[in-house]
C-alpha cells in the first residue's frame, strides 16, 4: 500500500468554530463532502475537502451536522482514520472549555500542550484487538511540539479582538456529557489543570497512533463552576433569571473565542503549509512502538490496519 496523495491539513471543529468553518466554504464551488466508511464506521459527519488560497485542507465537524453526538459518543477512531485516509499529515483541532483559572478569561484561546485523560467509556486505541500486535506509541508530549511552535507564531502575528491568547495550558479531558461538581473542579485545579473540556482524548492519542501530529485551540467560555458566577443585571436593571444570563453569556464568549480561533487557524495554515516538506516527530510515531514480532500479527489484522501501520509490518 502506498499513502502517496496530495498531502493535506485536517482541521477538526467543535462548539462553535466549526459551523464558522462551515459557512466559510459556503460558497466555495472546489469545496467536496466527502462520505468516507472506515473500519471503525463512518466519522461524525462528511469531510469536507477545500482549498485555502491554494492550500488543501480537510474539515470535520467533530460532533456531526448540527452537533447532534454527545462526547462519549464521537467516534473518534473513525474520525481520525478518515482524515488519515483523505491524505492528512497535520491536524489542528479546537473545542469549547471552562477554565480553570483566573488569569484564562472566557472568550481567551489557549494552546493546549498537556492533557490529563479522565475519560472511562472510550475506545483510546486503534491497537486494542487481543492477538493483534501490542502497540505502545510515546505520549509525553501529547501535543505535537512542532505544530504547537508554529501556532505560536502564528498568535504573535494573528489580529485578535478582544481575546488573549495563552500559549500553554493543560486539559483536563472528563467524560460527561455532565458538567463538573464543585469539588471535582477544584480538584482538577488542584491537579494543575488550565482547562476542563470533553474532546480532546482520545483524539489526541489517535493521531498519534495515526502518525499525525495534532494539536489544539482550546476557547474558553466560562469558568467552570469552580468560581461563583453573578449573573449580570438585564437591560431593565434588575437582576436576569441566573440560567438564562448564564446561557446568553456563555454563547456570547463563545461566539467571540470563535471568530478570534477561526483568524488564527487562517493565519497558520499557510505558516504550517511552508513546511510540509519538514519531517515532525509525530510523523515517526509507530516506528519504535510495535513491539510485537511483525511475523507474529495475524496477515487478516495487518490489513485491516494497513492504513496506519503499512511500512512497518510488510
């Protein structure tokens, strides 16, 4: 098997940015939907394939068309083999977060470059099947350090309004889809986390194992509940019904963090694209992690994964 095709970076949406990113292909006639099944079943919803000034890109809504699939129910082995499949080397994701700090204000986006997997109900492996091989990739920096450098620059050149943007931070990935209690959310800070959010695992030890390297914008839109929230007074002056000033504020940050991520995604898609020809660490993952005799993987396993794992076990 041969993966030589046009070379291509995936970009990955969740709350908010990717109905943004939707509606900017809108109007691309080059834009394809792509419907694509994989081993592990179809993705979240159709990739879209386009090209941004020239450059070729694959979008995915990570929680399908009109964000109808909870967390635990994203498959995001098949989401991750479906970007793999269309030529994906690079895959840059985004998700909504509460923060966990004072210094990240709702509406701010941070590079997440650490995670903390709290997730109990997901497939974390595209290696799990008994007899099929033990694969063991290297996951101490979850992020891919090359990719996170160059949103970095990106931040530094990216106009944002109203919006800092922080470049560490970790995630806390919880499983949900209910939001934390109060004494979990401070002992996620306790943990040293940043961020508390529900995608980001297993997505980002997929890609690794899918040898691509990933990273991820996290905008955050509240402090999760962690901190007492006073709801703001209404128009009137007197004080708005807590959860519907809670929910109008939140979908405002959002809104905001979107349109601030979305600029920096366009800003480092072309800086990530002047150096596709570049060989980032993520793009070896598997060579030193197959630890079982390739003799030894059942001839029907490595074709099932061929895809991933072709010039390692011929």
């Amino acid at each position: 098997m041969s993966t030589a095709q046009t070379p291509r970076i995936g970009i990955i949406g969740g709350s908010g940015l990717g109905n943004a990113l939707l509606a900017l292909n809108a109007g691309n006639s080059q834009a394809q939907r792509v419907n694509l099944e994989t081993p592990f079943g179809a993705p979240s919803a159709p990739l879209t394939l386009a090209d941004w000034a020239g450059i070729p890109i694959a979008f995915l809504a990570r929680h399908g068309t009109g964000h109808t699939i909870p967390p635990s129910a994203i498959p995001f082995r098949a989401n991750i083999w479906a970007l793999k499949a269309v030529g994906c080397q690079w895959i840059i994701a985004s998700g909504a977060v509460g923060s966990l700090r004072e210094t990240i204000a709702p509406r701010d986006l941070v590079l997440v470059d650490q995670i903390i997997d709290q997730t109990r109900r997901r497939v974390g492996s595209f290696f799990d099947e008994a007899g099929g091989g033990a694969v063991h990739v290297e996951l101490a920096e979850p992020i891919c350090p090359a990719l996170h450098a160059i949103l970095r620059t990106a931040a530094e050149t990216a106009a944002l309004r109203g919006s800092k943007v922080h470049l560490r931070g970790t995630y806390v990935c919880m499983e949900g889809p209910a939001f934390s209690t109060r004494a979990e959310s401070l002992m996620h800070r306790q943990w040293g986390g940043d961020l508390i959010g529900m995608t980001a695992m297993p997505e980002a030890k997929l890609a690794r194992e899918a040898e691509i390297s990933y990273a991820m914008i996290a905008l955050a839109t509240d402090y999760d509940c962690w901190k007492p929230h006073a709801a703001p007074p209404s128009a009137s002056g007197k004080a708005a019904p807590s959860k519907q000033a809670l929910l109008a504020e939140i979908i405002g940050h959002m809104q905001a963090a979107t349109a601030n991520a979305l600029t920096l995604v366009q800003a480092a898609v072309p800086l990530l694209w002047s150096r596709r020809t570049e060989d980032f660490a993520a793009h070896r993952a598997l060579e030193l992690a197959i630890w079982t005799d390739k003799s030894q993987i059942p001839a029907a396993t490595k074709k099932r994964l061929e895809l991933l794992w072709w010039k390692y076990v011929q």
